[in-house]
C-alpha cells in the first residue's frame, strides 16, 4: 500500500472529480500540490478554489475522490493560439473548483478538442457537451472577426 505523507518530499497522486475527469500526477512537494505539466512545460490544470486546494492537502491515498457540485463548465478563455494557424486555446472551469486547458483544432469536418494527457474525461456525454460548449463560443467568436474585418 501507497501511503502519502506531509512529510515526504515528493507523494504522487491522481484526482477523481466524481464520475467526470481524472487528474493523474499531481505531487506534494514541501506540503503544497504541484499539478502535472504537459510535456513538462505546460500548466493544464489548475486548482481555483481554497476547499479545494486543502481537500487535495489532506488526501492520503494513492487515488482520492472529490465529489463533483454539479460538473457545470464555465468558458474562462478562448484564443488562438500564436504559433499553428487554425488552433486554439480554451480554459474550461469546472463548478469553479478545476480550470483544465484544452485544445481546439480546425479540420476540414469542423473542430475537434482535445484533452491533455494529465487529464482523463471518462464521462462521454460530459465531454461531448464541453465539445459543443466550446465550439459555439469558436464560432460566435469567428463570426465577430468577420464582422470586424
């Protein structure tokens, strides 16, 4: 058995927010959380919170569940990203508690998002609401720079 402790250095753990996504390698590091980076540079997870933030200090196990409010998204940002046309950046807030980066990629059948490896959505028809959430707000917000130009 895995047992975390305050008191070691590093304690690896994953975050279960109720049936919806999975948070894998966060760590306790001189007791505060430190939250996987994708391709060790990019923050694609984040805690919004204070209940949070104590709840994921006091977990001891190797895997701990937190129960979800209600798994309600909000849209924090939506951007293009500067380095590959046709792609953007969109942070999603769950029951503002989690905000998780993801990715928004044009193809020739529309958009697909995609989810970082840190995060696991495990709950499809939730994934596929944030999916149209997110491709509304893209399109309202093309139309917008259309309308500029």
């Amino acid at each position: 058995m895995v047992f975390c402790s305050l008191s070691l250095p590093i304690c690896a753990l994953d975050v279960v927010y109720g049936s919806l996504f999975q948070v894998k390698g966060i760590t306790i590091e001189q007791g505060r959380p430190v939250l996987p980076l994708t391709r060790k540079k990019y923050a694609n997870v984040k805690i919004l919170d204070e209940a949070t933030y104590r709840w994921l200090l006091s977990c001891r196990e190797p895997s701990c569940l937190q129960t979800p409010s209600e798994g309600k998204t909000d849209i924090i940002s939506l951007r293009r990203a500067k380095t590959r046309p046709g792609m953007w950046i969109s942070q999603v807030a769950v029951d503002q508690r989690w905000l998780l980066t993801l990715l928004i990629f044009q193809n020739p059948d529309g958009y697909a998002v995609v989810v970082p490896e840190t995060i696991l959505i495990m709950k499809d028809s939730w994934r596929k609401q944030i999916e149209r959430q997110l491709v509304r707000e893209l399109t309202s917000v093309n139309k917008e720079e259309e309308n500029e130009m």
